[in-house]
C-alpha cells in the first residue's frame, strides 16, 4: 500500500526512488560516462551543467492537477485532487519524482487557503514553495455583485473595474500570507466584435487599473503582466502583444515586468526573438511553458515543436547570463490534460524542459559568437544544431539521480501504482476546481 | 402581455409587425423606389431578385438558442430555452420577424423528442420545417457504456466504434420520425499528441463506420461529412479538410456528400474556391454560416469578414445555377453567442446572409464571364466591388415585407420587449442544453 | 492626339475631365442628392464630410509605377515609365482624374534627381508635393563597398553600419532640396536562420544606428520606423513588430514614430488595434495602404478585406480628432502592380481608401461611445455596419467633381487612352527602376 | 590543385575524402560502437538500418546550385555553375562527399542539354541519374509566341494552353532522351483578385491539359501534381491542396499522383497527416524537401522545424512498408539558397533528411502500435520522441563511410576549398540559371 495517514507524500519514500533506480543505474552510469568523456573532448565539464539542471525549478499551478477539457466537453481522470491540499500532494508526487517542480502556483479563487498554516505545512513538507499568485477575473463567482462578462480591468463599468482591482488586491493578501512574491495577470479582457470596444478607452482603463494594483504590491513584489492575442474573446484581446504588455509594464514601474506564455501568440511568430527582446530590456518576469499547433492548445512542453523550445532557451541561457539587469524567471507550466493522466503529462513536460535546457547549455557560446561576427551562417547553425542533436538525457537524468529522484519518472509513477493509489484514495469521480 | 397559453408565437401577430412597419414604411418605400429605379437602368428586374431573396431559408440549430461559451467559462442569458418546445418557439420569433428561418436542425441526444407529434404540431404552428440531423458522439452522454474519449468513429476500439454507430443510426431513425431528409456528421475525432493516432487506421476505420452509416439511410435521405482541422483536438483531426470529406464522401456512395463550414479552416484559406469545387463537382451539400477572425470563433455572420462571405455567396449563385448535378444545399447557421443575446445574435447573422446573397446576385455574371474570358483584372474587380459596394438593404427589407416580416428585425424585437417576456416565462437562470 | 511636348500632363485637361463627367453627371447628381437626403435625416452634413474627403491626399511612391513581380518572374507593362520625370508624370495622371493623389514618395537611390530645379517644376506643374523619402539597404548598389547581404543598420560589421547610416543621411540631404519633411526606414534586415543573428546584438545595433540617423534629421523633419515580421528574410527581422518599432522610437526621440504597412503583419493580427494603440500613445506617423490574403502580397487597396480597411479608418478618424498629440499622418500606397496596369491599380486603391474613409466619416460616433457605454454589443456592431453597408460612392464622386476630377477615374482613364499613348511615347519595353 | 581539365569531380578522389577521414574515424568509430551496442540491447540491428540509410538518394534540382533571391533583390556567390554541365559537376561534389545525392531533377527550358551523349556521359563519371524533369510554364521565354502572364493550364485563352501543353510534351522527349522515368508539373497558375477566375473553368481547363500531357507519357512514366496554396499569386493557385492534386491526378489515370513539397502549406498544416493519407490511397509520387517558419520560405531542410520532419519521415517510414500499392516516392531538394553557399546548405540538408530518416527508423513500430491499440497517449508519445532523443548522427556518418563519402561533409567541403576552387575556375560573378 502506498497511502498512510491520507497523505501519498509519505510513501514515496527516497528509499523506493531508490529501488527503482536500481534497475536502471548500470545503463544509466554506462551511458552517462560516455557522454561526460565525449563532452570533456569539447571542453566542458558536466558536472557543472548538472548542478545548472539541478537548480532548475519549475512551478506548477494548481489548475493543472485535474483533467483540462474544451468547450465541447471534458473527460474527467479518476482521483483528481479536489481540495488544495490534495493538489499540493500531487505536486509534492512530482517533486519527488523529479526534482524539478519545487513550486505552487496558486489560482485565487479556486485555491484559497482556509487554514494558511496547515497549507504551509503541507507544503514544507514537500520541499515546495509558493510562486506567482495568479487572480481570476474572467469568471463569475456566485456571490460576485460585478459580472465580467464584458470584461474587468478594462470594463466601462467603474464597479466592475473597481472590484476586479480589490479581487487582485484580495490575491497579493492571500499570496502574502503563503510566502508569495509575485502577482500574475493574465486578462482575459477584450471584445468579440468590432465595435464593442473603444480600443483607446480599453487600454488606458487597463493602465489605470494595473496601476493602482502595483502600487498595492509589498515593496519586495512583482507583477507579471501576461498578453495573448486571442481566446476566450474572438475579435480582440486589450493586451495583445508583448508590446502592450512591456508598455503598461513600463508605465506601472520598476517591478512590473512582461510574461511570456509560449501558446499566446499568433501563427508563425518568433517567440524567441520577443524572449531576447525582453531580456536585452531587463523586462522578462515570468515565463509560462507549454506547446501548441494551431493557438493555445496547452499541450505537453516540447510535444510539437522541440526545437523551437530550444531556440527559446538559447535566448534564455543567454540573457540570464548576459542581462543581470533583467530578474530572476518565474517558470510555470501552464498546460491543459485534457486526454492524459495530468501527473504524466506533466512528468513529460518537465523532462523536455530540462532536456531543451541542457541542450542550450551545451551550445558554445564563444564559437556561436565568432561565427556570428564573420557572417558564417552555416557554421552558426551547425553550432547551433550540434548542441541540440546530442542526446542529453544521460545529463538529466544524472540530475535527478544526484537530487535522490527518479531515474525515469513516468516508469517510476506507473511502477509505484500512482494513479491507482490516488483513485483508491479519492475516489473516480473526484474533481479538480479549475477550467 | 406578449405571452399567453405558455407560447410566444401566438403573440407575435402578423398585426403587431405591421403596426411596427408603418412606422418605418414610407421611408423604406423611397429608398427601395430609388434603388429599384437604379437597377432598372442596370437591366436588373428588382422583383426577380426579391424572389430569390424570399426563398433563401436558413435552418438554426437548437444548440444555438441558449448562451455559448469558452473553457474559460460561459455567462448565462436571462429567458433560455430549456426544452425543445421552447427552443421551437424562440425559432418562430425569428422566423415571424425574418421570415428566413424557416427550419430547425436538431441535435440528438440534447433535443430528443419525447412526444413527436406535439413537437411536429408545434414546428408547423411556426410553419418551421425539420432539417438536417445532427448526431454527437464528441461528449460521453450519463449512461453511455463506451466513452468518447478518444474519438467515436475512427476509435481502435471496436465497442466504441459500434456504439458511435448505432448512434447515428438512432439519430436516423429520430429524423425520420420528424421529417428530415438529411444526416449530418461532425467527427471531433483527432488526436492531441503525434504518436496517438494511427493515421491510415483511423482514416481506414472512419471511412469502414461511415460506409455503414450510410448504408443505414433512407433511399432519400443524404449524408453529409463535415470537416475540421482542429478542435477539440490539437494536432490532427480525422477529417481535417475538404480533401479528406469528399474522398469519404465519395466512397460512401451518391448521397453523401461534404459539408463546408465557414469556421472550420486553416488561416487564411480560400473558401470560395473549395466551395467551387464542391459545386463543379456536385459535390456540396452543406453549409454552416458564421464568421471567424482567429479559429473556429463562431461569431455572427458577416461580422468579421463580410467581403469574404459576399465572394462565397457569387460562388454559390454562379454554381446553384451552372451545377445542376449539384443537391439543393443544406443551409445553417452555427454560431456561438457568448455575449449577445442568441436571438438578436441570429438575427444580425441572417440580414448578413440575405445581404451578401442580394448582393451577389447583383453580379452582372455575363459582364463577369467577358471580362474574365478578355483577362481584363482591373475590370472584373470592378464588377465585383459595384455589385458588393450597392446597397442593398432596401432589396433584403422589401422581401421581408413581401412575406409579412419585420422591415427591421432587431428594432422589432426590441420594440416587443422579447427577451423580458421570454425571461418573465422562463426565469433568469434557464439554461439551454447545448455547449 | 494626348501628348505634346514629351508631356503627358499638358493634354489631360481640366476641360476633358470636364467633358467625360457630362456624360454621367445627371445620374451622379441624382444618386447624390438622394444619398445626402438619406444624410440630412440622419443629422449628417454630407458637405462637410466631403471636404474631408476632399483633403485627403495619399503619396504614391515613386517605385509603384511599374509592373512589379515576383521572385518566379515578372511581366513587363508597357509604357513604363523609365525615369523620374516620367514617373512624376504618371502620378500627375493619377491627380488630375482622382485629385487625391498629391504627393510623391521617392526612393533613394532608384529616383535620385539629377536636376533638382526640373524635378520641382515638374512636381509643381502637377501640382504634386514631396512626401517621406524612402531609403534603401536592402541592394547591394553597383558601386556600392559594402554589402547588405547580411543587413544593413544592424550588420555586425561596423563599416556596413555605417554605409548605411551614411546612405540614410544622404537620403535626408536629397530629400531636403525638395522639400520632403520626413524620412522613413524600412529595414530587410534580419536572418534565415536561427543562430544566424544575436537578437540582442542586431537591436542593439539597430537602435544605435537609427539613433545617429535621427540626430541627423532637420528640425522640422519626422523618422517613420517601419516594422514587417518577415520577408526577405524568413526566420526573423530585427523590426519584427509595432512593438520594436515603438521602443526604438521612443529611445530616439520625439519626432520618431512608427509606420504601419497593412501587409507587414503575422496572420489573423488585429491591425486596427495596433493603429488605435499608436494613435492613443500620439505615435502614429505613417501608414502605407495595400492589400493581402497571405503575406505582405502587396495588392490593390480593398480588394481583399475592404471591411477591416473600413475598422481601421474607423480607428484613424477618431484618433485624428482625439489625439491632437499624434502628427499629421504621412498617407502612401504601398502596391505591387503585378498584373494590372499599375495606373489603373492605383485608381482602384484611391478609391477603395476613400470609400473606406467616407463609410467610417459616417459612423454616428456618439451613438457608438453610447452603445459601448451600456455595452450594448449587437448595437455596437449595428452601427458600425450601419455606416459601412452605405453606399458612399456618391459622396466620393462629388468630393472629386468639386476638385474638377474625374466621376469615374477608371473609366475617363480608359476613355483618354492615357495607356496606350503612353506606350506610343515610351514604348513596349520601357522598365521602370525598382522591384 | 583540385581542378584540372575543367572537371571537378576528377579532383574529389576517393582518396582525398578517405585521408580526411582518417582524422576522425578513431572518435567516430568509439561513438558508432557505443550507439550499436545501445541499439542492440533494444534488439535494433544497426547494420540493417545502415543499409536503408545507404539506399536513400536524394534528386538535386538543377536550379538549386545557384545563389537564391526575393523579389528584393538577390546577393550573387562567387562560382556559381552556368552551364548544365557545371551543374552536375557541382551535384557530383555533392554526391561524392554525401553520397547521398545520386539524381539531377532538371528543370525546361533553363537546362535544355545541348549535347545529350555528352551530358550523359558527364553525369554518369559522377555516378548521377536523371530524376524526374520539371516543366516551366510560369516565366516567358523569349521566343515565346504565348504570355504566362494569366496563367498556362488553366488559362482561358486556347493558345496559351496549347503552347503550355507542347512545352510539357517536349520536357518529356527531353526527360526520355536523359533516362528520365517522370514529370513534375508545378502550376504557378492561379489569381490576385476576387473575380480575375472562374474557379470552376480554371480548373476544368487544368483538368483537360493535364489529361493531354499524362496521355503523352511513356507507358513507364509517371506524372507528379504538385499542390500550392499561393504565391507568386495571392488570391488563388488553382491546385491550391492535396485534395485538387489528388482529384486531378485521379482523373488522369492511374500513373498519376500528388506531389507534396514541405513549403506548399497553409499555416499550421499537419503535413504528415496527408503524407499518411496519400500513401494509403497510393497516392503519394513525388516528395520536395525543405523548411519553412512563414510560406515557402525553401530553408534548409530541418533547420525550423526538425521534429516535424521527423514525424513526416515516421509516416513514409510507416507507410512504404505498408503501402506497397503506393509507388517509390521521388525525393528532392526544393530549397533556395539565399545567403549560404548553395552546396553547403546542401549538405546540411541532405544531412538534415538523413538523421530524421534514421530517427523515424528506430521507432518501435510494434511497440508503438501496441501503445495506440491501448490509447496509452503518454506512451505512444514516449516511444517516438525516446527515438527523436537519440543521437543518430554516428549512424548517419558510418552509412556514409561504408559507401566511402566524408564522414563530415561539411568540415571535408572546407577542409578541399571546393568554393575557391570553383570561383578560381567560373569566376566570382557566374550566374545559374534559375529564379
């Protein structure tokens, strides 16, 4: 049995990551070994790039626990984590499975707290700490006097506005108390045909609104101002693009900063170069993983397009070292799991994040660099796609190995009976709050 | 009081319209006189032109009456139908005032008939015909044995295969008991993540179920498959273009044929021209109004792009006369209304659709043929942009008022105080089944 | 007989304007006077509304006026015109019948002045003015040390950088001896491959250069940054966006604003958002109209989306009466003439742009602020197309009537056989210099 | 020196190549080893899957050695081949270093041979095959009786079919005499504006012309169709899709099939979607590599989207397997070489279509067969990315060492001073023929 007490933590004991990687560990070593000697040839110490991996912590919002759907419907997944606490044990599953998602992201009001310190308890046990919090003023909650239906930050109504600010407010209180220190907006703010909207009221509505959450936020605060093009309104969104985003991020002040979200831009847009833009300007805050093919589809990390994953962390690699100016990231996944067990999905997604970053790590920057000054355009690709057809897994999984987490995760979570576990426990018909 | 004996038709009297009419009647004649004079000197016989006008019906879909929303979340209109009476009934307000809508495409299982005969006096009292059938086997209904969740009848597995397709074949067997002559398949069948699908197999499988289908129907019965590149899945769609629906269609046998909806293709795609194809082929035999600037957005007709919809409407005058092998075409509306009431939502998208007709065909299609034959660009642009660039409203308010509708539909609406009525009878918080 | 003198100009007189307008003029006066009745009512003076259609001038750039091709081939036009002089004539064409075709935009080198005195009084003779001067770092030129084969103000090669600039200053220099007040950089520069550029770099560059270049500026004189997301190159370009253009800008100083081209966007880009977002930030300085379906296709003014030209007029108009901060507009049509007669093409755009201008000159704006006040959506969108389904042409007409154009531009053109006089002087294969 | 009685291929010896080698065989032979012995514990046989990548040849379009361009304008490179037979020289450069590129694809008329023994027997010294010749009915030859201009197939002028129609009949009595066993028709033809065509008569004329050309055909002749959705027309392509190819080629007979190329796609197309259906009707005959982030932006094969190409390769692997009625598919490079060294980005590219097709290679079909028949989604996507992961590279270079080719071309290329020695010999400023 791997529940006690009604709580899984305890039973993924290091002790059966252990076990597990047992089986593994003879291959694991051998493959690790020879990538390490063909990397000393090139001059670089894998050691190094793995205490990089090791650091890498990506947070996982609360919403991602349960079954994602679509507006024609959404399939449940047994066992879904159905209060908060349950959600911070199922990260607290990925965590120790990975070593990589040391971090909540928390959704107000679908995860208020009602008793903080037994949630940071939970939490503390689970090594997890609380990100961005992120409000909600796209929906109606059922004792809301203000409808969002026409919008929030950006309404014509100064009622609606004003209790869109004061939920927000309400969002950094609740996120004080947990140990947050960061506040994301995304706006789902816009119009759905031409004509609705007085574009130029909108937005300077908009302004005025973020402004004064800003200046609500602690000193020792962030705000992460998200944009998306389009979704869940049809014509128009008020805060489109980065441009809009990295303008009302300037007008609010030194601590309000762009986030990106991989799956909120139009066909065909060079995401990467917007992420080096932002970073020469000292302006990327957050950073919201996922992938798509057609608009926010929120599929699995690195399940579309790999290596555009990794273009991005070229860039990401790059200004972190090169842009001191610009923040530390808030990492998030925001995916949906509309057709997979959530926690798979998600173990999925982690890999291909640390994978295209170990990738990036591996470019030389030096060499990139003097191809780029001599214009040799095939070489700085060559140098490019060297790093990336390398077959980094023996480094992450080295990664994980040294932080006492599992050599192969997903084997792991299926070996251990996760999902049965969890089903057993909270039953099939458990519903996670959330889209 | 608009409402009486539990229905609003009754209320909505011939008497009433026309009272609402004279207000508006004397201008309403100068402005037809004058344009109608203008065509005269065209060589356009503007009652010709209003007869065809007058015989354009558009069937609405029962799922379209109620509130349409997003996975974000979906904000509930005061007055919806919640049954199919109701849904009948909010039909006959629209056809009373646009006498263009006068059939219902039903969606099986959220308008199974309980008893057949009151829903088929009910429609006749509206003088509202029964269209195509829509069957779903997207969404896992209560008591299903087999769920849809990874597709109905491209499914690997044969259980679901058989239930989708006995599904349809209920669907069938419902229609016939109301009087449609036609079956419509819309397959979310697809995949979310490059590996699930098999795409020989499942093309083979839904090609093998819809054979059966077909097979299933009444000798004068039609089906029609419909397409779509994405959503609900999000890397591929078992049908996910026209190609793919005629292909099938054709292997299915003479009475099936493709369904075009507008929403349902790839950026920037040329609809006119795949609409043209269908009709040289004799291949068109269904088709879904509404409007789009990002995806599958289900906004009014013409409300985004109505130059678009006048091209497709020249294509469909120039075939409905050139094809004659080509079927009467099924027309719908299949929209989503998110924020605007659903009757003045459906109201605006049927004068969009009469007013690209008219205009259409005001096409000077002789002058069009020469100038195209002498390869004069500039010239046929021309023709185009003087029939799309007249007005025609006076033409679409004159063939309303022919057949005792309103001059204009959404002032009488209003004017009615519909919606109080409706949400006095049903309250505020009625929900129509549907998305 | 049309030409004397080796002038064009000479022989489209007023007088035979005057005598092809009889010809139509009692039609036009009595579809006029029955359109401004309809106004009257409405409370709409149309005298007004045409002495803002009669003010409205667009440059035609000097390149437009040859055929133009693609990269598979290019069909030659004849009567082409070979030299500025020329060139300035085919423009003086396009004035006399349209009067809205005031201005020429040069580009530097194709149309360096040799005698800048013949040049004016050409110009002036015509009745033409000197809009922004165009710039050119895109072509390696014959004599030319450097090579932009690797881009131009953002080349790592600092001797290229500073061709460039030096190239730019010495656009500004000719530009000065014909009274241009203005100078707008398009830049091709970017990459095709990733790890071709140093995003951070190429901007940085970019910002630097552009910042010597304005210093460089007059006074009186105004930079326009023009963005485009791709082509000719086809991974990135380092002006991707309005938004990069808009921080450059703004690191410049105050007389740098950015230039939106309709076709230099991703697809499905709300543009008329993007102008509202300009306009409301006083950033808006030049705009150059096109059309397109695809890409940056470079078509005729209208003849693809005439509706979202009409919301993006709808958007300038309130913005030019609401944002006295934002400059006088500079006004280009941006088109490749790839298969119609490039003077007939530019005859359709002029009046594709003032039709779109008179339909949102018609929008009942309070009503409109109204409407989005009560968020009344399906009002909203009623007046917007309220105002487009008029059929402004009469209005459009009179402005030109007034000025002693052409009623029918396209036709008088075709009456005066300007063409193939043209081709009598110039001959068949006459090449304009340009793409 | 590496030339010598004006042949090129002379100075690549077998020899040369194999002293380059010896540089790297020590640490290619320690990475191929490890990576067979990883191979053989998942019970792959490296050997075998060596054979297939040595049996995979890639055609070299004639037109692809020279420098590339856009519409604004084009950046020569030094020592570009003028004549045929310095076009195969160059492909016989390539061949030799890859040996991977065994084929020339000619293009009519830019390569029409002159003295066919002679250019036989030249191809033939480099081991190098006539593939499938390609017609040009999109540019105007000089002598030519007929314009293009409105297109060639579809136009409806008569002569201009009939011209296009001899053109194609005497590409093919070229192609016989070279050995050549097929014929690829690219239309350009199609529309810019609304109105230009009649869809339905342009494609009954493309019908009709196409019919006449596939009757024409050797008995041992196939014909490839070759969709493209736009450009260099921007409103209409007449074979805009796969689904026209496929009914136009269904219509010519049975030695008829579609061409895919990457480039000729919509936005956000699901290419190995088609490429699946295609080989599962037999349908799929011609395949053009390269890589695209816009439109046909003809990039490096994999150098935007490597895993896209990888899932395509899954489906031909997959496919040519199982779809034995399906012919063998005719592969080339269809790229432009705007700012690398045309044999340079070829190398890349056939390097590029080598890894993904030993990639696709170790995908557990069975495994992964299993996975879709349990709709284990996690699963299925961890069986093809697992083979995406791996570093094929060492299995690339041993197939190219056992057939005596560079193990890095690239490096080998460099390392010979191929590029000098061609401009020592053609001067810097020769110019292909072609775009």
């Amino acid at each position: 049995m791997l529940l006690c007490d009604n709580s899984l933590y305890m039973k993924i004991e290091k002790q059966q990551i252990g076990d597990l990687n047992k089986k593994s560990i003879i291959a694991h070593k051998a493959q690790f070994n020879f990538l390490a000697g063909q990397l000393t040839h090139l001059g670089i110490k894998s050691q190094q790039l793995i205490e990089r991996l090791k650091a890498f912590q990506v947070a996982i919002p609360s919403w991602a626990l349960g079954a994602g759907g679509t507006r024609f419907g959404r399939f449940s997944y047994g066992g879904e984590p159905s209060t908060l606490e349950q959600k911070i044990d199922d990260i607290g599953v990925l965590h120790a499975l990975t070593q990589s998602a040391g971090a909540v992201s928390l959704h107000i009001p679908w995860d208020t707290p009602e008793d903080y310190e037994a949630i940071k308890q939970k939490a503390a046990l689970h090594n997890i700490g609380f990100d961005a919090v992120n409000s909600n003023t796209f929906q109606d909650q059922p004792d809301a006097r203000q409808s969002y239906r026409f919008g929030s930050l950006s309404n014509v109504d100064q009622h609606v506005r004003e209790q869109a600010i004061h939920h927000n407010i309400e969002v950094i209180r609740i996120g004080k108390k947990l140990g947050s220190k960061s506040l994301t907006v995304w706006l789902a703010d816009g119009s759905n045909f031409p004509g609705q909207h007085n574009f130029q009221t909108a937005l300077q509505y908009t302004q005025t609104s973020l402004k004064i959450i800003y200046d609500s936020l602690p000193k020792d605060w962030k705000l992460y101002i998200e944009y998306k093009p389009y979704e869940p309104n049809f014509y128009s969104t008020v805060i489109q693009d980065w441009g809009t985003s990295f303008m009302l991020a300037k007008e609010c002040g030194a601590r309000a900063y762009t986030l990106v979200d991989l799956g909120h831009h139009l066909p065909n847009t060079n995401i990467e170069q917007i992420v080096a833009t932002l970073l020469h300007k000292g302006m990327l805050g957050g950073f919201h993983f996922n992938d798509s093919k057609y608009g926010d589809d929120d599929l699995t990390v690195g399940s579309i397009k790999p290596y555009t994953l990794f273009l991005i962390f070229n860039e990401l690699v790059y200004g972190m070292a090169k842009n001191p100016q610009n923040p530390e990231i808030a990492w998030m996944i925001d995916a949906s799991h509309n057709i997979k067990d959530p926690l798979e999905d998600l173990i999925q997604s982690l890999e291909a994040i640390l994978i295209a970053y170990a990738q990036a790590l591996l470019i030389d920057q030096q060499k990139l660099r003097a191809a780029q000054e001599a214009q040799d355009v095939a070489l700085c690709q060559e140098i490019l796609q060297t790093a990336y057809r390398t077959d980094v897994r023996p480094l992450v999984k080295e990664s994980r190995l040294q932080l006492h987490g599992a050599l192969d995760p997903l084997s792991a979570y299926r070996s251990l009976g996760i999902r049965q576990a969890l089903i057993n426990e909270r039953g099939k018909d458990a519903r996670a709050s959330g889209l």
